[in-house]
C-alpha cells in the first residue's frame, strides 16, 4: 500500500505520474491536480496522457512502430518520449551516478597520466582559476572512498525529495549553482583571509552541493523524521542543525578541527551551500505534502571542500 504525495491517503493501486515521479491517488493522479513541477517544462500536452498504444495499433502490421517512437529514428530527442525523458524525475540518481564515474576516472588518469594531469581536470585550485571546467568537475570529484560515500549517501536519500517538489531542471540547476558556488567561495575566502599555502589551496567535492539540497529539504518539512544508521530517530532539523554548528566551529578553530582529523576540510564550503538551500527552499516553499520519515545511514557524513595544499575534499 502506497501513500498519496498530495493528501496522503494510502492506495492499493497508485499512480505514478510520469512527469515527476510521485504517488498519487486516482483524485490527483493527473499533473494539474497535484501541481505538477514536470507542467513547467511540459510543451507537448498531448504527450503526458499519449502512451504509444495507439500508433502500434494504427501502425498495420506493427511494421517500424516500436522504431519509430525511438529517439533518432522517429522520436524526438527531446520531446516528450525522447532520450532526455529518462533523465527527467531522476537527475539525482544520474548526479550520483556522475559522482562516482568521476571518481574512478580520477584514479585511471592519476595513475595513468599522473597527478598533476589529474589535477588539471578534476581540482580546482586557487592558482589555476581559469581552468572553468573545474568549477564543476572539482563537484563530482572526491578526495577519497569515504568522501564519495558521505555525499553519496546523502544524495540517494534527500536528492529525489527535493527533485520531486522542485522539477528536474531547477534541481539540477540548484546541485551545480550551489557546488560551484560553494567550491569559488571557499577558495576566494582562502586568499582574502590569507590562508593559502605555499602550494595554493585546491577543492573537490559535492558537500556544498549535498549542503544545499539538505536546506531546501529542511525549509519544505523541518519535522521529517530521518533515521541515522537505520537506528536512532532524529528530526531533519536538527540533524542539519547539528551539521551547522559543528561547521561552524570548526571553521572559526582549525586547530579544533584538525585535531579530529577534520583540519583538510573546507567547513565554510558546508555554510555556503547550506545558506543557498535555505534561501532558495523559501524561495519555492508551496503548501504540498513531503514524506514524514526518511531511513539512511552509512560512511561518516558528507565530506567539506579540502583545506590549503589539497586536493582538499567537500
């Protein structure tokens, strides 16, 4: 038994709408009745509701009917039906994917090509700013095995929440605005208050990014339940709340930091990406139902951009 995402009444037989993915009940499983986010992005009415049975069935013979709904063949690539579709309502899962793709091209072209080759495509450092592809690189690179899992973890989770209340685009858009965001400000910060050492400072990771989908989902539903380590309940604000403190110190003492084996991490990257969720969930806030618990743990928590001498990690 499912749960509707509009009013919450349970179902046997929901409907998922194919344009944000949600769970509705026969009253809203429409796109205007649950006030679709996929609407905005929708030019096609006809395609929401068109399921291809007819034109098989017109199609005498069944001769290029499948081939014809193909993207390229006969479909359009970016159409309703075309290959951006099946990123549509999951760009989270394709971020995640990206995270870790990235993360085995960098051991390839490290050992390969060597580090500063590596460096050249995944990190972005404070003495080669105008290496622009770093600005969103550096997001799905990580510094290490336990890096990319913090992060990972928290995407799967909380990413496809936000997605759904949000629309693919503007998720996808918040994820990349806010990473760079997040790695630039660290990095600028570094060089105006002087702590940049003798080798630069250098940032990769997706925390400022991960940060921010963590306020946005704060700001839509501050009592959803989450469960840490599937064992302790805890309510997401106070979860984000104890992130925020804990950055917080830990970017006003590096020493303190450093001594829990948290000195190579960027916390101000953290209160970057979290201050740009918080704005932009009060920015999108609507009166729509969001889940009231969530389960996940695992790996020690999302990482932070790295500190001087890096590649440090976010």
């Amino acid at each position: 038994m499912a749960q509707c995402d509009e009013c919450g009444s349970h179902e046997n037989l929901p409907y998922q709408c194919r344009r944000c993915g949600g769970t509705f009940c026969a009253e809203h499983r429409l796109p205007e009745n649950h006030d679709c986010p996929g609407l905005d992005e929708w030019d096609d009415p006809s395609g929401v509701f068109d399921s291809g049975f007819d034109d098989s069935v017109r199609d005498e013979g069944g001769s290029g009917g499948i081939l014809d709904r193909l993207p390229g063949v006969g479909g359009s690539v970016t159409g309703t039906g075309g290959v951006l579709a099946y990123f549509r309502g999951n760009v989270a899962y394709l971020f995640l994917a990206l995270m870790w793709i990235t993360f085995a091209l960098q051991l390839i072209v490290g050992g390969l090509a060597g580090r500063e080759t590596m460096a050249t495509l995944f990190v972005l450092r404070s003495d080669h700013l105008a290496y622009v592809w770093t600005w969103l690189t550096s997001i799905f690179a990580h510094g290490g095995l336990y890096h990319i899992a913090g992060n990972s973890i928290v995407l799967y989770f909380f990413g496809p929440l936000v997605e759904r209340y949000a629309g693919s685009k503007r998720f996808a858009a918040l994820f990349l605005i806010s990473g760079a965001l997040a790695g630039l400000g660290f990095v600028g910060a570094s060089v105006v208050l002087g702590s940049v050492g003798p080798t630069g400072v250098s940032v990769v990771g997706a925390s400022g990014a991960i940060f921010a989908v963590l306020g946005v989902l704060t700001v839509l539903n501050p009592g959803l339940r989450i469960y840490l380590y599937f064992i302790i309940p805890i309510p997401l604000w106070l979860f984000t709340a104890g992130f925020t403190v804990i950055s917080v110190l830990f970017f006003l003492s590096p020493q303190s930091a450093a001594s829990v084996g948290q000195g190579n991490v960027a916390h101000l990257a953290h209160l970057i990406g979290l201050v740009i969720g918080l704005a932009y969930g009060k920015r999108i806030k609507q009166p729509r139902r969001v889940p009231d618990q969530l389960t996940f743990g695992g790996g020690r928590g999302p990482g932070g951009p790295g500190g001087p001498g890096g590649p440090g990690r976010r």
